[in-house]
C-alpha cells in the first residue's frame, strides 16, 4: 500500500529555498517528485514516512535537489539519498518497529 503523505505548505517553502526557486510554477512537479520520494522509501522498507521528520526531510531534499537541482552535482545527490533511503530502511525507527 503506497503511503499517505502531507506536503504542507511549510514543506513547499523549504523545498523552493532548497532549491533555490523564488516561483511557484513547478509546484506540482516538485509535490509529484515528493510523493515518488516517499513511495520509493517506502518500497525500499520505510514504512513510516513522516513529512516533518528531519531524516525523511533530508531524504526529500536530496530526492528532488537530485533531479531539479544543478545536473553536475546530480549523481552526488543520487548517491546520498541512496545511502540515507538504506540507512531508514534498517531502523526499526522508520519501520515501525520497537
């Protein structure tokens, strides 16, 4: 079952500062990416994926900086959600667990 997330508007705000976008116009590819970011984790055994958790907001942030960000560092970012989406998925934390 694919998990239920809230983008807020807080969370939009600090993915545009993330970003650097001063615009609102890419808005809903930003939340479609958000929401792939947050079925991906939780493919990968994330089974709570809070939005105002700091770990699942790095993941976020590295997720979208990965595909909207500077194309040259894109691999970078890749990599290190990569290993963060590994790490949350071995802590009983983000399983649900203990």
């Amino acid at each position: 079952m694919k998990p239920s997330i809230t983008i807020s508007e807080n969370l939009m705000t600090e993915i545009r500062i993330w970003l650097r976008m001063k615009t609102t116009a890419y808005d809903d590819e930003v939340k479609a990416a958000v929401e792939a970011c947050a079925t991906d984790l939780y493919l990968a055994g994330v089974n709570i994926v809070d939005t105002e958790d700091a770990l699942t907001k790095q993941a976020i942030k590295l997720y979208v900086k990965a595909f909207f960000g500077n194309m040259d560092m894109s691999d970078k970012f890749q990599k290190s959600y990569e290993h963060l989406k590994a790490a949350m998925a071995l802590s009983g934390e983000y399983k649900g667990v203990g």
